[in-house]
C-alpha cells in the first residue's frame, strides 16, 4: 500500500480528442509506389482541484492544441525498396494556475500552470531509409537517416525567486542514423541472425523547460537545457517454419545526458525545490522471446517474455550526491502464454491469454520517494487470466470482444499511480471501406 497524503484532496479531470483524415495510394506512377498522408488536429485538457492541509487551495491546469502533417513515400529502386518522408507536429498551450487562501480569498495569480503559459513547441522530421537492400540471396542490409528540429517558445514563465514572468525562446536539430544487417542460416531461409546500431535523439520537451508543479518535490522552470542522446546495439535471432516460430533478442543501450532532477536545496512551501539537468548518463539493456507452436492445424501455443535492467546518474534528495542507480519506472519482467484455436478455414478465433508481471523493487531515487505512484519497497507483481475472440461477420467488417482479469485482481502496472480495472468485458468493431 502506499503511504496516505495529508491533503484533504487532490482531483484531476482530463479530456482529450482526436480527429485525423488519411490518404492511402499505391501505383500512382513509376517513381511513387505507395504515398500515405495524414492531417490530424488533437485537443487535450488536463484540470486538477488541489486542496492542502492548511486548507489553502489551487486550481491548474492547461490545454493543448496540436496540428500535425505526416507523409510517408514508398518507391522501388534497384537498391531495393526506399521510404521517405516527413512529419510536423505545432502545440499551441495555454496553461493557468489559481490561487485560494483557506477563507476563500484570492492570492495573487501565477504566471502559469504546470507548465508555461501562451507557449508553442514545433517538431519536424525528414527521413530516409532504404528497407530491403540484398547483397545476395542471404544477405539484407537495411539503412537510414533522419533530420529532427524542434522549437520552443514560451512567453510566459514564472521566475521561482521573485513570481515575475520571463521567457524562453530555444531549438535544436540532429541528424541520426540507423543500419542493420540480416543473414539468412539455410539455404531454405528459415533461420537468420540480424544485429544492427542506431541513434537517437530527443530535445527538451516544454514540460522540461517550464514546468512549476509538486508532486514529491516541486520543479521549476530550468532553461538552457541540452537534447538526450542515445546509441543503441542489437543482436538476435528468428527461426520460422509452417508449425514453429521463434524470435530472441538483446539490446544494449547507451544513455547520454539524460535529462533528470536535481534538487537546489531550496523550500518552496515546505517541499523541496528541484530543477533538470543533463545528469542523466548511464545504461539499458534487454531481453525479448517469442514462440508459437502449432499443432492439429487449429491451435496455436504461444509465449513472450521481456526483461529490462537498466542504471543511471541521479541526484540524491537528501545529501545532493551523484549516484548510480535503477533507471525510474523501469518496465518489471513480464510475460504472457496463450492458447488459440482457429478452425480450418473459418473466419473466427477464440484464445484464452494468461499474462505474468514480477515485482518491480529496482527503485530510482525518485521512485522511492514517489510512495503516491509507487508502493514502498516497490510495486507487487501480478497474474492475470483473460479470454478473447474476433470473427469476420461479412467483407470489411470485423468485430472482436474478450473479458480481462477474469479472476478479479487488484493489481497495478509499475509507476502508473492507479490500480486497473476488475474483472471487465468489451468489445469493438472494425469497418473498413
């Protein structure tokens, strides 16, 4: 169980929707053999009602507007086949914060809210890769670039010192790259081991730049902060026949000025104040299984299982020392094992589906102290059984349902804050035209 607050209340209402148009083509000419084109416009709103134990009260929250463009271009060229293409995201934000005393009076108003107020942040990528370039009958190689860009402007940000408003105006751009190699065992080519590199990178984000919110410490704005850098390696293995299907994998991955809190030393209402910075250096790696086995031409047995580890640099809340520890919210070793049953021939499936959590108690500095999230000494592990099905009831027209957590578990997914849902049912259906 976590440890109970003493704020008398702390309510969070969220909104959010989404509406997009796509174009899909294929054939249109020589060079282009497919062209996908998406617009998508997305609101989300976010409120919380926080009432402290001395009875003050404030209510923040913001609301974000987001249009994007995303384009993706496919053509077939001697070198094998080539993808392409660009996307664009622009938020516009508006974020507020008011403050009450505990008669009900008004304080002076903020500056902002959890993040800052009459703000944008523009992100573009332009990419390039070639899918499928085979030396030879067994040898593939698989390439890549890709350009990022991003901008923030933030017009109006509270100084944690004095309560006045400044601003923040910054962007950054990368190049990164990725190649991978896959070769083919047999001359059947039911077995192949591939391996590869890749970069990434991501820029501050706005809430990384600006936000002023508390939750286990309170975080101010911090400008002038760098992008993360990654770099990493995989090396696996696949083997597929007719009745068997086998996948492992392990990656390797180098962090590089991660952007993570440090604290000042400074109070902000009785809480500790904490800003970024590029502390963040260290290391993940992984594992990932997957098997199917088939058998009387109507069942299928399946397995998965992932293991994470993973360390980092963090600044201690108390002493201010460096140290290296558990990445925060790392992903718990999971798993799941399923059975399907297909009839020959038939449009409909039916499989029941056991899913496996183990406890996560490799705790971040942040982690431990974050005891509304995460329980102390760690978040329990889990076991849970369900059972879904889907069927094709006319051309184009699909429904699927299934009933989770059939055996009525309270259980929560790592660093999440909340415990999912009982026992529940649903169900969907799919029309495409």
């Amino acid at each position: 169980d976590e440890l109970l607050g003493t704020e008398p209340r702390r309510d969070h209402d969220q909104f959010r929707s989404l509406a997009y148009v796509e174009y899909h083509g294929s054939g249109i000419n020589p060079v282009l053999d497919e062209v996908t084109i998406n617009l998508n416009y997305q609101n989300q709103q976010e409120e919380r009602d926080r009432k402290r134990s001395n009875g003050r009260v404030d209510v923040s929250g913001f609301d974000v507007d987001t249009f994007g463009l995303v384009a993706h271009l496919h053509t077939q060229t001697s070198f094998g086949r080539l993808s392409y293409g660009i996307d664009y995201y622009h938020d516009h934000v508006d974020s507020f914060r008011e403050d009450f005393n505990a008669d009900g009076s008004a304080r002076s108003n903020s500056v902002q809210g959890p993040v800052g107020d009459n703000a944008s942040y523009d992100l573009f990528g332009a990419f390039i890769q070639n899918d499928t370039w085979l030396l030879n009958d067994r040898l593939n190689i698989i390439g890549g670039l890709r350009f990022s860009y991003a901008a923030a402007d933030a017009k109006q940000v509270e100084d944690p010192t004095d309560g006045s408003s400044f601003s923040i105006n910054d962007n950054w751009k990368s190049v990164v790259g990725n190649a991978r190699a896959l070769y083919f065992i047999d001359e059947d080519k039911h077995w192949n081991v591939f391996g590869g590199a890749s970069q990434a990178f991501r820029a501050p984000s706005l809430s990384d730049l600006t936000a002023f919110e508390a939750t286990s410490a309170v975080e101010t704005p911090t400008p002038g902060l760098d992008p993360e850098k990654y770099l990493q390696f995989e090396v696996g293995f696949k083997g597929s026949y007719d009745f068997f299907r086998f996948t492992g994998s392990y990656f390797y991955t180098i962090i590089s000025d991660q952007i993570t809190q440090s604290p000042t030393g400074a109070l902000i209402d009785d809480t500790p104040e904490v800003v970024k910075s590029n502390t963040g250096d260290g290391w993940l790696q992984g594992i990932e299984l997957r098997a199917e086995y088939s058998f009387l031409k109507r069942f299928t047995l399946w397995s998965d299982f992932t293991w994470q580890e993973g360390r980092t640099d963090q600044f201690d809340f108390d002493t201010a020392e460096k140290k290296r520890v558990p990445i925060t919210r790392l992903m718990a070793s999971s798993g799941h094992l399923g059975l399907r049953y297909k009839p020959c021939a038939q449009k409909w499936w039916i499989e029941t589906v056991g899913t496996f959590v183990g406890r996560q108690d490799k705790l971040s500095l942040r982690d431990r102290v974050d005891t509304r999230r995460i329980p102390p000494g760690g978040t329990p592990g889990y076991a849970l059984l369900g059972i879904r099905g889907g069927a094709e009831l006319r051309k184009n027209l699909f429904i699927s349902g299934g009933v989770e957590n059939i055996t009525d578990q309270n259980y929560r997914t790592h660093g999440s804050g909340s415990n999912e849902p009982g026992i529940n049912a649903y169900v969907s259906i799919d029309w495409r035209f």
